[in-house]
C-alpha cells in the first residue's frame, strides 16, 4: 500500500513512535477482547452437558457464563473506542502533513491545478482515511486475529467441522479477492467522479456572469450531471457488490451448520469424527456463528480499505509534489530593481515575457502599462518571488526575490491588489498577519490609510472580530494599504488597486496611497492611478517586449 520511503510511510512511523502507550493498549485489549469472546461458548458447553445428563447447573456456573459474556463486550466496546482514537490521530498526523506539504508548495503547482481537486485531498480523502483506520485496517487485524483464534479452538473441539471450514475458507477467500478488486475499480471511478464535482462548482460560481452572458447555462448543467452519474453508477457498482457479499456470507454459514448436523446425527461413526455431544454441538454453533461474523466483517472492512486505497493514491501522489526549493543569492548593496534580460512562461514552451530588461532606482514612482496579457501581472508576481524566471536574472533591492523569507519580503515590499483578502480573527490580525507590531506602528499605518475614525467606530476597535461586511470596499482597500505599510517597507506594489472604485471611494485611496508612497519606491499597473501620486516613469510592456 505504502513504499517504504515514502513521505506518508514516514509521518505515520513518526505518529506510531509518539503514540506508543496508545499502541501497546489497543493490542492488549485486543487481545483480550479476543480471547474473552472465545470462553463463553465453552462455558455453555459444559452447563449444557450437565443438563443432558440430568445433573444441576450451579448458581456460580450460570453466572460465571453472563459475567464473561459481559466481560467480552466490554472488551469489544474499549477495543471499538481504541480504534477509534488510534484512527483520528492517525488522521490528524496525515492532515498535518498535507498542511505543511501545502505551504511549501510553488505556485505553479497552483496555476497547473484546480482548487477543487486540491480540496477534494483535504476533505474528502481525509475523511476516507479516518474510516480507513477506525473502520478498515486496525479493526481488520483483530477480526483476523479473532478468526484465526476460533478456528484453533474449533479443530481442538471438532476435527470434522474444523476440516469443513478449512475446506470452505480458500473459496471465501477467492470470493472476498474478487470482491476487493470490483470495489476497488468503483471507488477509484467515484473518487476520480467526486473530484471534477468539487473543481465543478466553485468554477461555475466564480464564471457565473460569463456563462450567463454566453447563455452556457445547459452545457454546465449536463456537464455537472454528467460527473453525478458518473458517481452514483461507481457507487452504484459498489453497492451491488457490497449486497451480494453478506448474504453468501450469511447462507454459507447456515450451510456449514446444517452438514455438521445431518453427518453427527447419521450414526456414531460421524458423531465422533465431529465431536459432538449435546453440549459441544450448542458451542460448535456458536463458534460456527462467530466465525462468520469477522469474515463478514472483514468483507467490510475490505472495501473501506479499498475506498482508502484510492485516497492513499492521491494524497501521497500531493505529498510527492516537487516544493519550492529556490537557489539563494548573496544579497549585494544595492536598492535598485533590476530585470536582467529574463525570460519566462508558465507553460515553458509559451514564455508570456521575452529577454526582459529594465531597472528602477529608488525612489522612483514608475507604471507599467501595456495591452491585456502583455505581461503585466507577471512581472509583479516575479517580483514578488511567486515564480522563478525560466532565464536571465531578478534583483529586488539587492535581493533575489525566491530566496526570501516571508519575514524577509514584508520588510522589503508591500503588495496592495484589487482583492482584499481577510485572515480568521480580528481587525488587528487583518492589519498585522499575525505578526508582532508596536501600538505605535499600528497606530501610523492606520494614519497613513485614513483609517482611524473607521477603526475607532468598530464596537472594539481593533479587537473586534473580523467580518468583511463591517467595511466598505474602499475602507477593505484602505485596509489592506495599512497591512502593507505597517512593516515600513522600502517598495510598494500596486496592482490597479482603483479599478472598481467609485471616484469618491478612489479619491480616498489615492490620498492614502500617496501618503503612504512618500520615501518609497514605487511600481503600479495603473496609468491613472500612477499620475495621480507621482509618476516618475512609464514602462511599456508590449508583445512581451519593454520599449
């Protein structure tokens, strides 16, 4: 299931070598609960007998069979919450490895797949491999262990019936095999199904007006029901084998009970072949019962482990994701940007910027401008350190910008977009990141954006928890200006920050911005917005060539 080197192999090797106690408990009490379950029928055995042959059962007798009976489902239910812990720590442990995985991720690896898969890791694979610990592997283990038990003590009790279930066994086997695969190549059908249904949704709510402008809405109607059919027919699938793998089970068993009994009850010769006697012929049943139970939870257990085999699959084909490992650079004495004839595309055979080369001195407030898709989002996500150039050289204030540390790039530049984006708590944590920040560093950035009375109106000012719905667009824009100034960086990068402002609103956000740009070098993709707090300078990006 696993290859042994691999990353997930090595974080649960890491959650079992932490959670040893845990480990050495639920095999104890798995051995006990297996064990305990095995004594009740042999308690039966005896008391019967006795009645066969007119003798009493003792008051301690009797007891003796319910308080075992007891003990053994105490067993079970402390083995059932074991599991079941030993299963969400297991989950926890691999989550927590996605998450990391997930920051250290390029962003490539975000332009080349959709969110909806992504997530579709998180969520919905995650939880397969809750069951696959709580409901498949772990518990598989203790019915085998359980199964193997019962038949120890059937060949010890009955040879006759022991060779019938030894002859009975392979073809269950075969039959449980050929279960597994059917259920296998359903699951990997409904996980691929559910996959494109979660890219599916969130594709159509962010393209809503476009598909109602370009009248699509029928082709992503039968597109959506295609990927549902496409999950309820492998669901389907896996039902229908799930439905005749009980009942086989199930008539199996009553089958191996009826020959046990015409072949005892056929003369002496066949009654001691099997062993019988009233009493063990009571247990024998019993054991025949218990012995198909974990086959047929076993069954079970199966294609939750199989369901799990195609979660296995996708999350260690993302824990195998090549990270981000940029070359770092020497930083040099130097606070000029510097593009050095570079090239770069993010599909490499379709560079979007060709033998590019220009350079910004400090202090200067310079605007690129240029046709749609020139390449002018581009540049500030190279500048920014998102991507690495294919060829030639990036220099940020004597920086290589891949090589910087988050910490690192929040001193260097600032980066105010269209979109604001809110992290989970407070208006501070908005402004801060999370970061530490002095009062008086917080109070100026709030200065600088205009902010002040806006913050001071909040029931808690600062401390009052986030909702995006307590801003205007334009205080949210104001916002993210004080998220950027508050580390005082040296470079501000503005990427068309008025673009769906009112005039009032956009007034507001230039004033705040050229007080903010004061000392700063600046680089914006706005014309308009670029005159309007000083521009120094004009790069024109066309058909991927500066001119």
């Amino acid at each position: 299931m696993m290859k042994k080197n691999d990353e997930m192999h090595v974080f649960i090797k890491a959650m079992l070598s932490r959670s040893r106690k845990l480990v050495i408990l639920l095999i104890l009490i798995i051995a006990g609960s297996v064990i305990t379950s095995l004594i009740p029928p042999l308690v039966l055995e005896k008391a019967v007998n006795r009645l066969s042959n007119h003798q009493s059962v003792s008051f301690l007798h009797a007891l003796s069979y319910f308080l075992f009976i007891v003990l053994a489902d105490v067993l079970e239910s402390l083995q059932n919450a074991c599991i079941t812990i030993f299963g969400q720590k297991m989950t926890h442990s691999i989550r927590s490895a996605l998450c990391n995985k997930l920051s250290h991720l390029p962003a490539q690896y975000f332009h080349t797949h959709k969110a909806g898969e992504i997530e579709s890791v998180f969520t919905n694979d995650g939880d397969t491999i809750d069951v696959l610990y709580s409901d498949g592997i772990v518990s598989m283990i203790a019915d085998c262990f359980k199964l193997i038990a019962i038949l120890i003590v059937i060949f010890t009790r009955s040879i006759g019936l022991g060779l019938l279930l030894a002859a009975v066994t392979p073809f269950l086997y075969l039959f449980t095999r050929w279960c597994q695969k059917k259920m296998n190549n359903a699951q990997l059908k409904n996980r691929r199904a559910i996959a494109r249904v979660n890219s599916h949704v969130p594709e159509t709510i962010r393209c809503i007006r476009m598909i109602h402008g370009f009248h699509a809405q029928k082709y992503m109607e039968d597109t959506y029901d295609a990927y549902i059919q496409e999950s309820y027919q492998a669901t389907d699938q896996g039902n229908i084998i799930d439905s005749i793998y009980s009942p086989v089970i199930l008539i199996t068993q009553a089958a191996v009970t009826a020959v046990m009994m015409i072949f005892a009850a056929r003369g002496h010769t066949f009654r001691a072949f099997f062993g019988l006697s009233v009493g063990s012929a009571v247990a024998m049943i019993a054991y025949v019962g218990k012995i198909f139970s974990p086959l047929e939870n076993i069954g079970m257990e199966i294609q939750n482990i199989q369901a799990a085999s195609a979660a296995i699959q996708h999350i260690r084909a993302f824990l195998q994701e090549p990270e981000w490992n940029p070359s770092k650079t020497e930083p040099v004495h130097d606070d000029a940007i510097h593009f050095d004839h570079v090239t770069f595309g993010y599909e490499p055979s379709e560079p979007v910027l060709r033998n590019l080369s220009f350079a910004i001195q400090s202090g200067e407030n310079v605007t690129f401008a240029g046709r749609t898709g020139a390449g002018k989002s581009t540049i500030f996500r190279l500048l920014t350190g998102l991507y690495a150039p294919d060829q030639g050289n990036i220099s940020l204030a004597g920086h290589c910008p891949v090589g910087l540390t988050p910490q690192e790039r929040r001193k260097i530049y600032g980066l105010v977009t269209q979109q604001f984006n809110a992290v989970p708590g407070t208006v501070r944590d908005q402004i801060t990141l999370y970061n530490a920040y002095t009062e008086e560093e917080i109070e100026e950035a709030l200065t600088l954006s205009d902010l002040k009375d806006v913050i001071a109106s909040l029931p808690q000012g600062l401390d009052t928890p986030m909702n995006e719905k307590l801003f205007s667009k334009g205080q949210l824009q104001l916002l993210a200006i004080a998220r950027t100034v508050v580390s005082h960086p040296s470079i501000l990068l503005l990427d068309e920050v008025t673009a769906s402002l009112d005039a009032e609103t956009e007034a507001r956000v230039i004033n705040a911005l050229r007080a903010s740009s004061k000392g700063r070098t600046v680089i914006s993709i706005s014309h308009r917005l670029s005159q309007s707090i000083g521009t120094t300078r004009i790069i024109e990006i066309k058909e991927s060539i500066p001119v």
